[in-house]
C-alpha cells in the first residue's frame, strides 16, 4: 500500500490526521506527564491529590502510546514524507520531545510502582537513556550539515535535542535510589552524571548564544512566543537531576568504597541545585515579562503552548525538592505555587489543543509544504 492510495483526504480524516501527524505533538505527553509528577511531589499532599496524580500519569500512558501509535503509521504509510522531517529546521528539534515525554512514564513508574515494576523501570530507562543520547548526537549533526538555520531566525527550540539527556539524568538518579547496591546500579549512576553533561554543555552555549540573538534581533515572532519558556527547563532540570544523583551517591559509593565521594557528591548536588534554581528564578522572570508583552499584542493558540507547561514544571520539582533537603519553607511555598500554576496552565492548553484536535486545526505537518522557517506556527 502506497501513499499514493491515501489521497481523498475528506473521505479518510484519520488517514490525513496520521499523514500530517509530527514529533511536536509529543509535548502533550511532556507537559501532562510533568504535572503528575509535580502533584506527586506536594509536600502535604492527601489521598485525593495522590490518586489524581496518578491519574494523570495513566492518562499520560495512554497519550503517549496513541502519539506512538500515529507517529509510527506516518512511517509505515507515508514514508517518503515522512522522511522530509529529517530536512526540516524546526520540526525535527521536535525528536527531543520523544525522550522527554517518555521519561515521565519512566518517573510515573517510579513514583506508582512498587518493587514488581522496578525491573521494568530500569529496561525503559535505557531505551530512554538511548534515545535522548540519538536526539543529543544526530539532531545537531542535521544542524550542521543540512538545515538552513540563521542567528536571527534563532529560538530556544535549539535546546530541544539536547534537553532529553538531562531529564534522563534526573530520571537515573530517581532509578539508583531505588535500586538495591549492584553493578547495574553503578552503571546508571555514572551514566546518568555523563548524560548530565552530555546535556548541560551544549546547553549553556546554546543559551549564551540565544542570549546574544535576543540583544540583537529581539523577540521571536508571536507564534514562537512561549518558546521563551524553554530556556528554564535545562537550568531547572540541571539543579533537580543533581539532587537526585546526590541522594543516590552515598549508598552507591559506599559500595565502591568511597564513602566519603557520596557525601561530597550529595552536598554538591544540594549547593549546585540552589544556584541553578536561581539562575531558573531569573529566566522565570525574564520569560514571564516576555510573555505578557506578547499577550497585549494578542496570542495565537498553537501547539507551543505546550512549552509553557514542561519548564514550569521542572522549575516546581526543583523547588519542591529543594524544599524537602533543606526544611526551607521557602522552597516548599514556591514549588506548590508553581504547581497550581503549572495545573492552570495545564487546563488551558489542553482544553485547547482537545478543541483544535476535534477540529483537526491543529494537524499540520510544516515539513509536507516545504516550509523550513524557523519560529513560524509549527511550534
């Protein structure tokens, strides 16, 4: 069966929805997924908010093998066009959201699971771990040698590809904790530390780089406004994953006869965290400023209204975590605000993107019409 066979598009709306079907659309698996775990993490959460958690991560399953699911039809139906992804400037950053999205399911697993399902915890987090590390190494390759990119056409969808290892890394430590003292434990640990900086590297050029485009070309295009969001997700998730590593470190270490590394490496984490949180608390700022500037001009809905959700999330975890290994109420007060901000959001965007799916208004693939404009409505 050809994509040939698939051309009375009014007869088969399903088929063009899979036709048109992008990797943007797994950042409604991130998003969702980030507010399950943020709920989860509440310091005084109750029975009530703990089953509505998990809830959401159950739900966030199912998004996630539907997108799977239709992402995976494209390919087999469609593969020529399918394939012009890879040649797209702004579309293929989107193969970052796939490791992304699916660490939340790793952390859901976590966080609802019990012994019975820690085995199968560590199986997807190395297929995670591989795919992040694919996104991190082949994306960026495409970037310089096959798109067509320009500094001031330039947004934070940059750090897209190299995000995933990060988030990765945070996963790895949530894994290590639960894991009795082993040599496959070992291996998450000291992976996950080189995922970090696999990850967080790139990603402060990236950001020093945007910083500059910013001072000299100014705001992205209004359809490219909440990718301004994006530059906290990396610094937020950076201080997260190191408090998680750095509870996972004395037990770990301990093993290898180096207990005194474990408590070094717990109280790096914990300082490390704090400023990175600051530097979170700046972009936090900064992108808010950004985005009711935007919103006075009026915002079109799109589907990047998704990366309004992950960052915060992020940002809410590292608070919240924050909070628990100091006692600091601060932290704490923040993160559970943050968390009610994230649901808000939440509701919005995905009351939004139900409508505009119903409406199939927001099934576009930019990569079929040869548009390869970076920060146009693709995001």
């Amino acid at each position: 069966m050809t994509a040939s066979t698939f051309t009375l598009n009014d007869r088969h709306p399903l088929i063009e929805i899979v036709r048109q079907f992008t990797p943007n659309w797994f950042t409604v698996t991130m998003g969702t997924g980030i507010l399950a775990l943020a709920i989860e993490r509440l310091p005084q959460r109750g029975a009530l908010l703990h089953a509505l958690a998990e809830s959401l991560w159950l739900l966030n399953v199912l998004l996630f093998a539907a997108c799977a699911l239709m992402y995976a039809a494209r390919w087999l139906l469609f593969t020529a066009e399918a394939r012009r992804v890879f040649a797209h400037g702004t579309m293929s950053l989107f193969f970052g959201a796939v490791p992304m999205g699916f660490a939340t399911i790793v952390n859901g697993l976590l966080a609802f699971g019990d012994e019975r399902t820690l085995g199968f915890a560590q199986i997807l987090w190395w297929i995670d771990s591989a795919m992040a590390a694919g996104c991190a190494v082949a994306i960026p390759y495409l970037m310089f040698t096959r798109h067509d990119h320009r500094l001031d056409t330039m947004t934070a969808l940059w750090l897209m590809p190299v995000v995933a290892c990060v988030v990765s890394a945070a996963s790895g430590g949530l894994l290590v904790a639960k894991l009795p003292p082993s040599a496959a434990a070992d291996r998450v640990f000291w992976l996950s530390y080189g995922l970090w900086a696999m990850s967080m590297l790139p990603a402060f050029g990236i950001q020093a780089v945007l910083f500059l485009r910013m001072a000299l070309h100014k705001l992205p295009v209004r359809d490219a406004a909440a990718t301004c969001w994006l530059s906290l997700g990396p610094v937020a998730t950076a201080g997260f994953a190191l408090l998680t590593l750095g509870d996972a470190a004395p037990m770990t270490l301990a093993v290898q006869e180096a207990p005194q590394l474990g408590e070094a490496a717990r109280s790096f984490g914990l300082i490390a965290a704090a400023l990175l949180w600051g530097a979170s608390l700046w972009w936090f700022a900064l992108a808010t400023l950004i985005t009711l500037g935007y919103l006075r001009q009026g915002l079109p809905f799109n589907l990047g209204w998704w990366a309004f959700t992950f960052p915060i999330g992020n940002f809410a975890l590292c608070s919240l975590a924050l909070g628990a290994h100091t006692g600091a109420a601060f932290f704490s007060t923040c993160g559970t605000a943050l968390v009610v901000l994230l649901a808000a959001i939440w509701l919005v965007v995905a009351t939004r993107t139900l409508h505009g799916a119903w409406r199939r208004q927001l099934f576009v693939a930019p990569c079929l019409a040869g548009r390869n404009e970076e920060g146009q409505a693709t995001v």
